[in-house]
C-alpha cells in the first residue's frame, strides 16, 4: 500500500492483539488550490511569523494556551512529546455496536485498516468476517495528528475489499444541539394520500447506487475557468438555471414528479447518458 501510514500499533480485543497500520482513505490532492498573488507585481504573497515587535524566529515559537484574555501558558514542543498516551500505539476496542444505532453525524473520516505484517494477516480476517455477519463495529480510541481520536473499526461494505475500514468519530461534545438549529419547526401532520405518493415517488426513483456517476462539478467548471485564461480563450459562459416549475401545493408536485418517474426507461437512460457526456467534456 504507497504512502506512510498515518498510524501502527496494535489492535487490541480482549486478549487479541493484531499488529495494524492505517492509511488515509480519502484523496484531497485532487481539489484545486489558489495561492495569494499580489494584484500589481503577479508575485506569490508570503505570510511571516510577527507579532507587535516585528518579525518572529522559527525557533523562538512556541504553542501558548490562552487561559484569560492575552494571558498564556506556553507549552514547548519536548513537553507536548512526553504526552506519550498508550492510545499512540494500542487501539483498545472497549465495545461493539450495532452499526444502526451510530448516527451518520458521527463519522468523519474513513482509513483502511491493513495487517502490518503477514502474519498477522489471518486474525485480521476472522475479525473482518465477524464483524460483518454480526453488521457490528468495535468502539475505542487512537492517539496521531496531534490529538485523540474516537474511532469505529468494521468490515468494508464492499465484501471485495480486503483489510478493514476505521472511521474516526466526533465526540459528544463537538456535536451541535439539533435544537439550536431547528428552534421554531413545527411538527406538522402528514395526510395519508400525501405520503403514499411521497412513498410511491421514492419507491419510483430508487435504484443502485453509482458513485461514478456523481462528479464534482465545482472543480471541473474552476479549471476549465483556469485553462481558458492560460490559454487566452473566451471565459465559459454561466450554465443557464433550470426553470423551476409552478406548483400550487405539495400533492400537485408529487403527481408531477411521479409522473417523471414513469417515463420510458430508455429517455431516462439517454437523459442520463447525456449528462454524464457533458460532465466529462467538462472535465
């Protein structure tokens, strides 16, 4: 597997100790990037350590923890390594978890999970297999980047895959209270007829889900935006707004939509093709 693992040590359940490293699961390579350029020289802008005496060595900068307004406990690099926790080497699983009852708003971010040695290579299997036939996750916590991390460890969803899949989670306290956000949502009552189309509708439009087929097309419009200029063309045009449909109430944009839905398979599937077409000349 290329790279460096972003984390090795040891995989601990119970007794059981599999010796793991994790790798980063997710590419951010890819996003385009914009530096800051002075608008008369061109010239890239540096930023510089300062502070109200002027400009700051490298070696005098220490972290400083701000307990009262401008006032600071500094903390040097050598203490913050002596922070040795045992989470920096053992992934000690304290629980297993059904997957349904860990809400979506708890993961972050995915890794691989991969043995680090051959050997270690058949334990990791049978945890994998376990894990899957009882759709579990084991819950403990590892130490890298700087901080702890609350983590989930299961099987792949795709069966294919090999190794295992960690997701770190976000602690409870850096969840936000749904109620700080949906003050003054009404519990409305739902009519019988409503939700039977509402349910008709999805049952209409559900079908396998294909990452493929969904592009970033921010990232594709920016650098196309980016060659046109490189290369002194016409800048693109702003993509025309679909027109939004006039609908009286919900039950008229239901049957509206559900009667998209039953359209013939094939313009669905050469709409479809056409949009795909356009995302890669995009691109």
């Amino acid at each position: 597997m290329p790279g460096r693992p972003t984390w090795s040590g040891s995989l601990q359940i119970s007794l059981v100790s599999i010796a793991v490293k994790i790798f980063p699961a997710t590419n951010t390579a890819r996003q385009v990037e914009f530096h800051q350029i002075d608008r008369k020289t061109h010239q890239r802008v540096h930023h510089r350590n300062v502070d109200e005496h002027g400009e700051v060595a490298t070696a005098d900068i220490v972290k400083g923890y701000e307990y009262a307004k401008n006032k600071y406990i500094e903390i040097d690099p050598d203490e913050l390594k002596k922070l040795r926790l045992s989470t920096s080497t053992t992934m000690q699983i304290e629980q297993f978890v059904k997957a349904e009852e860990l809400p979506a708003s708890l993961f972050d971010r995915p890794y691989f999970v991969a043995p680090k040695e051959d050997s270690q290579a058949k334990a990791l299997s049978i945890m994998r297999k376990a894990l899957q036939q009882t759709n579990t996750y084991g819950i403990g916590e590892i130490a890298f980047s700087g901080r702890e991390h609350l983590v989930a460890i299961g099987a792949p969803a795709d069966a294919k895959q090999k190794g295992l899949m960690l997701y770190t989670l976000r602690y409870e306290d850096e969840l936000r209270d749904s109620k700080s956000a949906l003050t003054g949502t009404k519990d409305v009552a739902v009519d019988a007829d409503e939700l039977s189309l509402a349910k008709k509708l999805i049952d209409g439009s559900t079908s396998k889900f294909d990452l493929s087929a969904y592009k970033d097309d921010y990232e594709a419009a920016v650098k196309k935006l980016v060659e046109a200029k490189r290369k002194g063309k016409p800048l693109p045009e702003e993509e025309p707004q679909p027109a939004k449909p006039k609908v009286v109430n919900i039950m008229d944009a239901l049957r509206n939509s559900l009667a998209e839905t039953k359209k013939p398979k094939r313009a669905k599937a050469r709409a479809t093709a056409k949009k795909h077409a356009q995302r890669k000349k995009a691109a």
